[in-house]
C-alpha cells in the first residue's frame, strides 16, 4: 500500500481516486501536498491533478451514487480535516455498493461522518455569510477572513448576486487565498498579503458607527457572553470590526 | 466615490466632523431607543437584485452577535423616539425623560446603504416613536424606505412597523415597498392596553393588520405561476406582545397568538420579556425580566405552529401557566404517559414529532433511515436523534433505551432542565415572590 499526496483540490482528490479504481487498489494514506506525512516508511506517489480522469470520475459518481451525494463530498472535502481523505475514498467505496441509497444510509457510521464533515463546511459558510466584513478601500471593498474549513468557493455566488455593482475581494489570510469579483464574475486567486488594517478617515468613520451601534444594541440585563461566544467564536473576533480592538485575538 | 475624494471631504472642515458626531450620538439613542423590540428576523423574502445592491434569501443572515447573545441581523433603530404618546411600559413615552432625536430619511438611508455594502447587516429594521401624529410618522417612514428602493436602488430586507392609528393608505405604500410589516400588539388584551397604551387601542392595531394581511393574501395569490408577481410585503407580517407587564396567563396569551396566526395569517409572534424601564405604579417592579417565561412561551409557540399541537392540549383554565421546571412538550408528554413508549421503527411521523426532544429533523431522518434497515439504538445516535430525554419514550426494535420509569414524579425530575435554566428559573422565583408584594394594581 502506498501513500499519495495531491495538490488539495478536489479535482486533484478525484484524479487519485480515479487511480485508485483503475488499479483496484487500497490506499494507506491520501494527503494534500504540504501536511507533513507522519513518519510513514510506505512508498510515496505524487498524482498531479488531471482535468479529463477527475471529470470521467465525478459523472460516473453522480450516475451511481446521485449529484447530492457528489455535492456532499465536495463540500465535505473542503473541511479540509486531517486524514479526512480516507474517509472520503470509503464514502465513494460504499457508493459504489449502495448508489442511489447511500445518502439513505444514516446508520453506517462512513456515511454518517462525511455527512457531519459536509455539516460542518455547510455551517461555517452560513457563519460567514453573516461575518464577512467589507472594508471600503479605495474604489473596492476588502474583506479579510480566517475560517476553519475551505469557505472561498463557496462564498462566490452569494457575494456576486447580492453586489453585482461592486469591486470585492474576501481574503482567506491564513491559506493566503483570495476570491476577486470584478463586477462581471468572480475567480479565486493566490494572495500573499498580510491582511490590511487601514483604510482611512471615511472607513473609520463607519466602522465606528457599526461598534456604536453593536455596543448599544445590546440589553444589559439581558446579558449573556456564553451564548454569544457559542454563536460567533472568539477566533473569528480577529477580523470583527464591532469587536473593540483590545478584545480581537492578537494579530489584528 | 473615490477614496481621494472622501479623504478630502472628511479632512475639509471642522463643521464635517460635527455632522458626523451628532451622526454617532443620534444612533446610539435612536438604537437604544429600539432594541427592546425582540423581533430581528430576516428570513422569508427572496427579493431578487434588481441591478442596484442588496437581495433577500428566503432563510435569513445573521450578521453578529450582541454580548446578550442575541442575533444582529437588520439594523435596528428608530426614525424617531420624539414621542406624542405615554405608554407606560416604554422608555419612550412622552413622560419619560431621556434625550431625543430623529434622523432625517436621508440620513437613515445613507447609513442603511453604508452599512449593507460592509456587509454588517441584512437590512433595515425601521420603526419610529410617533413623531407629531401617526400619519406624519408613516410620511417620513415612507420617505426614507422609498429613497433606499428608488434612489439608492436597494433589494435587500426591509422591515417596517406599522404605526398604529395611521391610515390603512398608508400602511399599504408601505407594505408595497418593505419585505415585511408589522404592527405590534404590545398587550396581551384590550383592558391591559387601555390600561398602559391609553393612546392606543385594539382596533388601531387590528384594523391595520387585517387590512395588510388582505393585501399579502392578494397579492401571493397574484403571484402565483407568475414571475411578474406584485411584491406585497413578501415575508408577511408579524407581530410582538410584551410578558409580564400586565397579568394575562400563558393560557390566554398562547390563545390570543393561534388566533392571531388563523385570523391574520401571522408569520410571527414574538414574545418579549417586559424589562423594567419604569417606576410606574401601574406596573410590576420585577427585579429582572421574567426571561424563563418568555423561553417557554417560544417553545409552546413553535409547537404551535410546527408541531401540529393546540393551546388547549398545553394548558387549560385550571392550569394556566406553562411548566417553568420542564419544556412544553415534556410537559404535555408526563400528561399523556399512556401514549407511551413508541416503536421507532414503526411510529408515525406526528407521533415521533411529539417525543420530548425529537425535533422535526430528527423525525425526517429517522422515516428516511429506517426505510435502509431497521433502527436500533446505535443508529438513532449515529444518526444525531438526541436521545437524553427521548430514550423516556422510545422503542428500538422492541427494546427500550432506558429503565422504565414508573413514577412520573421521578420522571418529572429526570428530565427537568439543568444548569443555565436554573438560573433563569431562580430569577423567576425571585419575580413572582416580588408580584406577590408589588403594590402595582393588576389587571385581571
Ligand atoms: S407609542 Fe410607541 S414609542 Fe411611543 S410611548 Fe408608546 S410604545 Fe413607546
């Protein structure tokens, strides 16, 4: 058994899997190029990603096994987890055995936990659709954000639907990533910048009437910090603009 | 604009920096003048973008949350707080005296726009104290909603109350232009209003609602196949009543609301907890807001309106108040022990909605599981059917998931709720024994 390692997108996953069924073998480990390989002594095979194998794969996955369930290992792909790419090759093994009724199958426990790492992707891009937070910058706006799971491709549409007429861009600092709308389409793109801080007096100013309001809007004897952390995580204060400063995590 | 040019408009003058303090302050009263409104939802419209900014989704962003764990979703603020009238449970009302101000459509509708395109809200919230007369109120609400769908070219959610004893005419530009409308019942009865709200009255609430609700009813009806549809409030209407001013019961307040959801087509009642902003001698002097009860109100609510359940299965005459110790449905359950325990793998879908802590997801995934196989308690965990009150009332294969409990009183016990409700439930404790020595005549 061998362990492969692939460029982290999901068309490079399809193109080992593809491999995989050609050669009608069993992996020891699948990972991204990049997340150390623990110490493994097994031999290494580097797939590059391949357009024409992952496409040949995704349709006859979504002939087997129907398009919600290729739409669930997307996203549960982009959870990003650790060795979740084993879990992810048993998903389709079982596929190929159940087809149409995998998704029915809530009680194997390989079903069960692709669809928890789908949630958790489908959860955290609710989150953000709430928690981007654009700041104006010149003639586009700006969003830094650090979420857990691999959000970027799945921000696209909701953004360019809802400012058709404006220039954005969403940072994903941390995998040094960015999504560019240029009023026509949006495409994802590398973005080594350190996440940008300041913006000027006019931005200034509305980012100081959103902490106003934030601060007032809340009901003293209402109070209730475990719930707010439960709904919006503290690692996601370091972008805020309602956090005051001194609270965001350090390095905002 | 361009950042060169908004640089050299903020840096002109000292006059600028002014405009814009007074633009800070005005919000943080005409903010704080608002957010004992409860209602925040954004959900229900999927106005499309129509070439200027903004859209609706049919289930509604939060944006933030504020530290009382509540969700930002609309900015929420008040054209207004220069109120003519003397509610007394309002921090608003005429006698009370606080600063006051207004903002001008203009302002509100700049802001709303500054905000969206950040991205920190969903939409606007707009309602207003009433300023000089109810209709004068409605003109200037009017004007700014009509300057952010026409000049500003805005489709995101707005949200709009209606100000009760303005005119149905009114009230209906409005309702073509907002995604949702609402008039608050503020009461739970007429004599209580008349009591509290002397300037208010029940028809200058219903007459309004029902008229809107006609006008939604039309217009989903018009839209019907049709993508040329007329948008009338589109996320319908809602309502909110204040628990614990006055001394209404559960009974009669869940009854007032399923009446209100059959009669006016409501999406929503919201409850909200009366947080004492008086010494009115009128009202309770409660020493925290009865914030358990209002907890318990929403889950009898939703059990209302998703659950299939009626008031009178929850509560009756002689027992009018809802359970402060368990949730409703537990309550109803302990009642009805001989309907109990039920095969999973058999029961039907409204009977598994009627297990405490099975909930209307958990119910889908079961039909759709056992269809594969039959269920056994390993599935339903792997599934995610919390079982921590469930395995009281269930059947797995014919096996139960528990020690049978025999006495309810035990049963009771077991499944009360724990630790954070606990507080809630000692400030409760603590409003009722205060009731008891309140000096506040109450209204029957
Ligand atoms: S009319 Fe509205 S704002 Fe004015 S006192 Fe009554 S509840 Fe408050």
């Amino acid at each position: 058994m061998r362990v492969y390692v692939y460029d982290g997108s999901f068309e490079g996953l399809l193109t080992v899997f593809h491999g995989l069924f050609r050669d009608k073998a069993q992996p020891l480990a699948i990972h991204r190029r990049g997340v150390a390989a623990q110490g493994f002594l097994a031999e290494t095979v580097e797939v590059e990603a391949d357009p024409a194998k992952a496409d040949t794969l995704y349709e006859a996955m979504e002939r087997r096994m129907t398009p919600r369930a290729v739409r669930l290992l997307y996203l549960a792909h982009l959870s990003e987890e650790r060795d979740g790419e084993m879990r992810l090759f048993a998903f389709v093994c079982r596929g190929g055995q159940l087809g149409e009724r995998l998704l029915d199958d809530l009680g194997d426990p390989g079903v069960a936990v692709v669809m928890r790492m789908a949630n958790r992707v489908e959860r955290e891009r609710e989150r953000f659709l709430g928690l981007v937070r654009f700041r104006e910058a010149g003639t586009f706006f700006y969003a830094p954000i650090e979420p857990a799971c691999r959000l970027l491709p799945l921000l696209g549409d909701h953004f360019a639907r809802r400012f058709p007429s404006m220039k954005w861009m969403i940072h994903d600092v941390g995998r040094k990533e960015a999504l560019v709308y240029d009023e026509e389409e949006w495409y994802l793109t590398p973005c080594d910048l350190p996440g940008v801080t300041d913006f000027g007096p006019r931005e200034e100013h509305y980012q100081h009437l959103w902490r106003t309001y934030f601060a007032v809007a809340a009901v003293e004897n209402r109070k209730n910090p475990e719930r707010q952390r439960n709904r919006m995580p503290k690692k996601t204060w370091k972008w805020l603009v309602e956090i005051p400063r001194g609270k965001r995590e350090p390095g905002a | 604009m361009t950042f060169a040019a908004s640089v050299e408009e903020f840096e002109g003058t000292e006059e600028a920096m002014t405009v814009f303090m007074t633009l800070s302050e005005k919000l943080a009263v005409l903010a704080g003048a608002a957010k004992y409104d409860v209602s925040c939802s954004s959900s229900g419209s999927s106005r499309k973008n129509a070439g200027g900014t903004g859209n609706a989704g049919p289930a509604g962003i939060c944006h933030s949350w504020t530290e009382d764990g509540r969700c930002v979703s609309l900015l929420k603020v008040l054209l207004s707080n220069e109120c003519v009238y003397d509610c007394a449970y309002c921090v608003n009302r005429s006698s009370n005296d606080v600063p006051r101000s207004h903002f001008t459509p203009e302002e509100m509708a700049e802001l709303t726009m500054q905000f969206y395109k950040r991205n920190y809200i969903e939409g606007l919230f707009l309602s207003s104290a009433v300023h000089r007369t109810p209709d004068y109120t409605m003109e200037m609400m009017l004007r700014t909603i009509t300057l952010l769908r026409r000049e500003h070219r805005f489709s995101g959610y707005i949200h709009a109350k209606v100000i009760p004893g303005a005119s149905l005419e009114l009230a209906s530009r409005l309702g073509a232009l907002a995604d949702r409308v609402s008039v608050n019942i503020e009461l739970p009865s007429e004599e209580s209003l008349r009591f509290l709200a002397p300037q208010k009255s029940k028809h200058s609430v219903l007459a309004p609602m029902s008229h809107l609700s006609e006008s939604i009813r039309e217009a989903a009806a018009s839209g019907k196949g049709s993508s040329r549809s007329l948008l009338f409030a589109p996320a319908g209407q809602s309502t909110q009543l204040i628990v614990g001013a006055t001394g209404e019961s559960d009974f009669r307040i869940l009854r007032l609301s399923e009446g209100l959801y059959r009669r006016y087509s409501l999406k929503r009642v919201y409850y909200s907890a009366y947080v004492p902003v008086s010494d009115d001698r009128r009202l309770p002097a409660l020493a925290a807001p009865p914030l358990l009860r209002e907890h318990r109100l929403y889950q009898a609510d939703w059990l209302l309106r998703f659950y299939g359940f009626h008031p009178e299965e929850l509560l009756d005459e002689t027992n009018p108040q809802l359970d402060a110790a368990v949730d409703p449905k537990v309550a109803w359950a302990l009642r009805n022990l001989h309907l109990f325990p039920l095969e999973v793998n058999t029961a039907s879908y409204e009977m598994l909605l009627r297990v405490p802590g099975i909930g209307v997801t958990s119910a889908k995934r079961i039909l759709t599981a056992r269809k594969v196989r039959r269920l056994e308690e390993e599935h339903l965990r792997r599934l995610g059917v919390v079982l921590k009150r469930g395995r009281f009332f269930l059947l797995c294969n014919g096996r139960s998931l528990a020690q049978p409990v025999g006495d309810p009183v035990r049963l009771r016990n077991l499944l009360c709720d724990r630790t954070k409700e606990r507080t809630a439930l000692r400030n409760e404790m603590r409003r009722r024994q205060l009731l008891l020595f309140s000096p506040a005549e109450m209204p029957v």
